[in-house]
C-alpha cells in the first residue's frame, strides 16, 4: 500500500480497534464523483496497545503514520509501506491531536491528560519543545499562510481572567514557541481553516455553536448556533461553498450544513 500525495491518505478512513488499524481508501475512479466506494487497503496488527486510538498525522514523503493511541498513552509509529509498526514514543499523557511538519522534520503531539503539547524531531524522536496550555490540548490543525500550528485547548481560566469552563486555540510556531492565544466560549473540538480567507470555523459543542474566528486579528467574529442536535464534533470544509458540521455518535447521520 503506496500514497503517492497528501491528499490521497488524507481521504483515507481510519478505522481503530484497541489491536489494530483497519485502512480503508476511496477508489480512485470514484473520487469526485456522487457516490463514493471504500476498499480494504490493510490491516495493521498494533500488539499491546489497549483502549481506544484518537487522531492521526502523516509524513508523505516517508509514508509514515503516526496514531494516537490515547488509551494507551503512547504515540504509535506506523510504516505505510511494509504496514508495520516501526516505532512507538511512551509516556505521553492521553495523546489525541498530531501534526507532522515535513519542512522541519517535526511532530507535534497534543496531551489531553496534563494539557502538554510536545514537539519531537521526525527521526530520533527526541523531545525538541514541550509546550503547556491549560487543559485537554486536542485537535491540531496548520496555517501554512501563517505557518503556525493551531491546538485547541480547555480550561483557559489562565487567560485573561476568565472563569474555568472556558477554552482557547493556541498558535506556535514551527519552533513550538507560543505566539498568540485565541479564548473562545468552551473547549473546541475540530475545526477547520478557511480555503481562500482567514477565518477559523470552530465546533464547540458545549455551547451548542460554531464560532467563526479572525485568525488573522486573533478575534471572534460572530458565533452560529447548532439547534438540530448535540455533540459537534467532526467538522469538513465542501467544495469552497459551504461548511459540514457532523454530529457525534449520539446523533449519527444528523448533519448541518452553515452557508459561509
């Protein structure tokens, strides 16, 4: 099993079980179209990682993967190639967000357990930065007009005195040097970067929103309310036109749709 481009294992499904990763990838004569099918590409053994596996992050170029076994409190390094694990990094506190930066060789990894997110080299592993937000560092996402890493975060009662129950994004740099702080209303869960702007779209589900930031005046812009469910979660940009806000698992298959 060969990627050839990001966008390419990207689409990829991953679908996790506390022993293994199932890899699922869209048919290239399907991508595109309608109706979209899934085929089996593989079926990757992780022996002795327990519990559940969060988000992941991929080097391209070196066809790795890298899967936050959260559960297990490691970070599992996956050879895309042989489909084996190569190499695992221990002792991280609940992993869950991951970011692979192929300019500078570095991995980012957010803890949601100790609110750390940690900067490793691509190749030895070794920790390079290691930076602490309050609590529940979790999703990742890069601004690569900015060329900052972006971790969503809870608890930023730390920031500008406000009261616990709050959250924020924080911006690093590509040296994980803090830079910029965003306080939003509760702890984000995904969001997404704006294609052709430089607006943030930020699911937080226990506020029952999506606020849309300023990324690039670090300010909130407005905020719009999610009525038709709960837990909002997932969230993909569609087609440059509009945003996807897809509920969670309590509400499977309940999805809104916000005009951008």
């Amino acid at each position: 099993m060969k990627y050839r481009d990001a966008n390419a294992l990207l689409a990829t499904l991953i679908l996790a079980s506390p022993m293994a990763l199932v890899l699922v990838a869209l048919n290239n004569h399907a991508v595109g179209q309608a109706w979209q099918v899934l085929s089996l590409e593989a079926h990757i053994p992780l022996p002795n990682v327990k519990g559940r596996i969060d988000h992941s992050g991929v080097d391209v170029l070196r066809q790795r993967l890298f899967v936050a076994a959260v559960e297990n409190h490691t970070l599992e390094v996956i050879d895309l190639t042989s489909g084996r694990r190569v190499h695992t990094i221990t002792d991280l506190a609940e992993p869950q967000g991951v970011f692979y930066d192929a300019s500078t060789n570095r991995l980012f990894v957010a803890c949601g357990l100790d609110g750390v997110t940690k900067v490793f080299d691509g190749t030895g592993f070794q920790v390079l930065a290691t930076v602490k937000f309050p609590d529940d560092a979790d999703n990742i996402r890069y601004d690569g007009r900015s060329k900052s890493v972006i971790v969503g975060y809870a608890g930023a009662k730390q920031l500008r005195k406000r009261v616990e129950g709050t959250g924020g994004l924080g911006f690093l740099d590509l040296d994980g040097k803090k830079i910029a702080d965003i306080v939003i209303d509760a702890h984000p869960e995904s969001f997404q970067l704006e294609h052709s702007g430089s607006r943030l779209f930020v699911n937080v589900p226990e506020k029952h929103e999506i606020e849309v930031i300023d990324a690039a005046k670090h300010s909130v812009l407005t905020r719009w309310p999610v009525t038709s469910g709960e837990n909002n979660f997932p969230m993909a940009q569609r087609d440059g036109s509009d945003y996807q806000c897809t509920h969670g698992p309590e509400y499977m298959g309940c999805t809104c749709w916000y005009q951008r």
